[in-house]
C-alpha cells in the first residue's frame, strides 16, 4: 500500500478466492455488482468541506468483506500453507475442503455481500442512506443538530461533519459499529490527493501521483509539455476508427496498448481533468481500430499532462459563483463518420467542477438548435439529479438550478411549446427538458461562447482558448519545467514467509468450517 506521495508504506496479504471457478447456477442473477461511491458525490462533499468550512476525515474498514456473510453456500480447496492440526482426524487431506462462512476476497459475491452488510449496519442504527447516492449515509449529530454524512466506497469511508465535535462523535460512532482504523485528516481517496488550506478556505484535488507514473510508464517524464491536449484541427485531421490500416501501420501499432492508455487516461478525466474529457471521447472511438495518429494524439495528452502535472480542482470560499450552476454546450455535426453532434455541460460548486459529461449525440441532428437543444436536456436531466443530491447534502440556496447556453434559438425553444417546422419532428424524449423547467428543477440562461465554460468538452479549442477556459473549469494553471527530478524512493520490504502464513491462517475459524468432500 502506497501514501499520497507514492511511497510504500505497507505490504498486504489476503486469503483470495479463484472467484473465475464458481460454478453459475441460473438463480445466481446475471450479475453480483455492487453499488459503489460516485465521484460526483465526492466531489460535492470536499467542496461543502471548501466553502462551509466542514471537518473531512477518512476511516479505513479493517478487512471489510471478512465481516460480511457468504450469502449462499460455497467450497474451497485447502490452500498450500494451511496447518494441518487444523483439519479433521482420519481423512486424508485431498479429500478435506473449506465450506465458506464469510464473503472472502474473490468470491464473484462478495462485494455485494458486504455493502448490504454495510447498509444494513448504518439503516439498523439511525443512519439515513440517500436515494440519490446509494452508498451516501448520513445521521445527525445529538450535538449541535447538523447532519453528518458517511460516504461509502466499499471499505473507504469519507465523514463529514460541521464541527470538530461532531467529527468525534461521528467517529465514536462508527467505531461502535465496525473495526474501523483511523486515517485522519482526508489525504487521498482512490488515489485522489486532497490537499487543505484552512486559513484560505481552499480544497484541492489532484491525480499527481497517478500522472507520474502513467508518464513514468511510457517514459515521457521529461517529454516536451504541450499547451493543449488536443490540435485545434483534431477533428479533420484524425482518420476514421472504420479505415483499413495497411501492413505497416498494423506493424507499427503491434506493441502499442491503446486500451490501456485511453482507459488510464480517461479514469483521469473521470477524476480531476475534465479538461482532457473530450479529448479522450474522441479517441475512445478508435479502441477497436486504432489508427497510428490516434496514438500519436494519445501520447499528445501524455505531453500535456507533463505540463500540468500539478493542476487540480480548487473549490474555494472565496470563488466568485461559489453557489452550483451549469454550462453546456454542442458542437454541431462535428463526426465526420456519423454527422451526429457532441454534447458537453460542467456543473460547478465552489468555484470548480463537481460533474461533468462529453459524449456524442444519440441521433443526427439538422441544424445547430436542434443539436443545442438535445444537449441542454441532457444538462437538464442531469440538474433533476443534482438538486436532489445537493437537498441531501444540505448546501444552501437550493433554488433552480441555473443552466448556462450560448444558442438563443434553443434558449426559446426550451421555453415554448410552439411547433417549428424545423423542430417539429424531435421525439418526446427530447422535450423534457420543457417539463424540467415548468418544474422549477432549472432555469435556461444566455450567456455568450467565450464565457461558456461547456465549450471546452465539445470541441478541441487552440492554445488562446484553452488558456483562459481551463481556470473557468476550477483548474488554475500549474505549470512545471519540462526536466524533473524525482521526488519518491522505492521502499522495498521483506516479509518473512512464516509470518504470511500466521498473518493468513490467524483466526481462520471465523471465515472457514472444515468439512470432508
């Protein structure tokens, strides 16, 4: 296990289940996936941390899933190391299993074992879930009567609370009901780095150590930064994922892991750089076929990041809208495979990005309007959820939430029920963007292209552009030299194999009943 600066801090050992051997049953379900935490939930909770002032801490659940039961019936082989004292008299060894009793790591259900264990445990106790963030829980605090909130991404837990009293009453709590260890101040969430200003007012997110390593990885660590991470003439410049590629180009791209970049860059863009989302939607369209120019592009992001290593989200006190709004936006028959539009929207809150979307349009649309309108439904539904959610977080001034579009024409459309010949044939899905409204879950507002923040996720922008849009997202600009000295030290550490053995087979009764094959 690593720090938040990537040093080794610990080794870990677990009992892991061969889960790929369970035999499937047709009333085992087509699935055993588990809720877990999403990103825009937590991004909420640090900027309510930022401009309200709320205490953050991290617990660590001490092997969660051996605390879950198995939820149905399963055998394992005796593994290499377990004692043989331990096994029953007079039957030989080969002919002895383990019958589970615990949802041990690897079992294809024990995820989802162990968070309805875990909401079970918080619902039985006074704890509140949320419908709107399954794995969000709060309870309030017999203190000073203010909700505290628990969010639960499977064994990592992020508290927060308004006051340092309430953070200890939470955790007493807490520690009350599970064997829970003690992380502190909140440092670093699936490898998320927080970093806290208290006397600024000032939280930030960043994924430094997760950039370094991908840049370490392709040895592009001292690489020349680039300004942008995509050309400006992207779009008509990249060949089609449908094109042949000839036996050179097939060769050249013969020991290139294209998958696995796009998916590591675009778990980035999930997280913290949602100025690379729609670099990353355009070239996810090639992962079938990738062309060497989708490489090379890839790689362009690569030589971006190196330049702005350390930039994050900043949510701020002291943002100039700190209050949540949204932008978004269209790029009009940008594919020039599908001639279907791109649509993008950013909600901000503290003055920084807390959810955000880039993707390309269902249908093909006819006109500039139409693909506006298509996006603002999506920003609009979008809006439905995110009230709800700000309602359970408790932030203030939970109005309509205001929307930011640059085409007046769809601006009026969204406001009108007239038919327009050029309109008229939109599906009903698309007009519930006009109910949403009538609602009072939002309200549409111009505002012109430059100040649409949405701008920078359908479309890639030149360096001017780009320059002044990223800090409108909450990245201010970090930039770094282009040479790095290196700031970590590998540590290795030795653990005896006698001892992983103890440390595996200590208190196996719990998990195991032992029993003849």
């Amino acid at each position: 296990k690593t720090n938040e600066t990537g040093r080794e801090v610990k080794k870990k050992v677990r009992v892991v289940i061969r889960g790929d051997m369970q035999s499937q049953t047709p009333n085992d379900g087509p699935t055993h996936s588990s809720p877990v935490a999403r990103l825009d939930t937590l991004r909420l909770l640090v900027s309510k941390a930022a401009t309200e002032g709320y205490e953050l801490k991290q617990m660590d659940v001490n092997t969660a899933f051996l605390h879950a039961p198995s939820s149905k019936p399963a055998h394992m082989k005796i593994p290499y190391g377990f004692p043989d004292n331990e096994l029953l008299e007079n039957v030989s060894r080969d002919k002895q299993v383990l019958r589970l009793k615990k949802a041990v790591y690897g079992l294809k259900e024990a995820p989802l074992a162990w968070y309805n264990f875990c909401s079970g445990i918080f619902t039985e106790n006074g704890f509140t879930r949320s419908d709107n963030d399954l794995c969000l829980f709060s309870i309030c605090s017999p203190d000073s009567e203010s909700r505290c909130f628990v969010l639960v991404y499977v064994d990592d837990f992020t508290l927060l609370a308004k006051t340092s009293g309430d953070m200890v009453w939470l955790k007493n709590r807490l520690n009350s009901l599970f064997d829970l260890k003690d992380l502190g101040a909140a440092s670093q969430v699936l490898g998320i780095e927080i970093i806290r200003d208290r006397d600024n007012g000032i939280v930030r997110l960043t994924q430094r150590k997760f950039i370094r390593q991908l840049l370490e990885e392709y040895d592009m660590l001292d690489c020349h930064p680039l300004p942008t991470p995509m050309f400006a003439n992207a779009n008509a410049s990249l060949p089609s994922h449908t094109v042949s590629l000839t036996d050179d180009e097939k060769f050249y791209m013969k020991d290139k892991d294209f998958r696995h970049l796009s998916g590591c860059l675009n778990w980035l863009s999930l997280g913290t750089r949602p100025d690379i989302a729609f670099a990353l939607a355009r070239l996810g369209q090639a992962q079938s076929n990738p062309h060497p120019k989708h490489w090379q592009a890839l790689t362009h992001v690569l030589r971006y990041l190196s330049g702005t290593l350390d930039m994050g989200l900043v949510y701020s006190a002291k943002a100039d809208r700190p209050e949540p709004h949204m932008h978004t936006d269209s790029a009009f028959a940008d594919c020039v495979d599908t001639r279907r539009s791109h649509s993008g929207f950013v909600v901000l809150v503290g003055g920084a990005a807390v959810a955000w979307s880039s993707r390309k349009q269902a249908i093909v649309t006819t006109s500039s309007t139409e693909a506006e309108y298509i996006a603002m439904g999506v920003a609009a539904k979008e809006a439905a959820w995110m009230k709800r959610l700000l309602l359970d977080l408790e932030f203030p001034n939970n109005g309509p939430l205001c929307i930011y579009a640059d085409n007046q024409s769809s601006l009026i459309l969204a406001t009108s029920e007239k038919l327009s010949t050029r309109t008229k044939h939109l599906d009903v899905q698309y007009h519930s963007v006009r109910q949403l409204a009538k609602m009072g879950i939002c309200v549409f507002k111009w505002v012109s292209t430059k100040l649409n923040v949405a701008d920078v996720l359908t479309k890639p922008l030149g360096s001017n552009l780009f320059l002044d849009m990223a800090p409108r997202l909450g990245l201010p600009w970090i930039r770094r030299n282009s040479s790095v000295v290196s700031e970590t030290a590998t540590v290795s550490l030795t653990v005896p194999s006698g001892s992983v053995v103890g440390v595996l087979w200590e208190g196996h009764v719990t998990l195991f009943d032992i029993c003849v094959w």
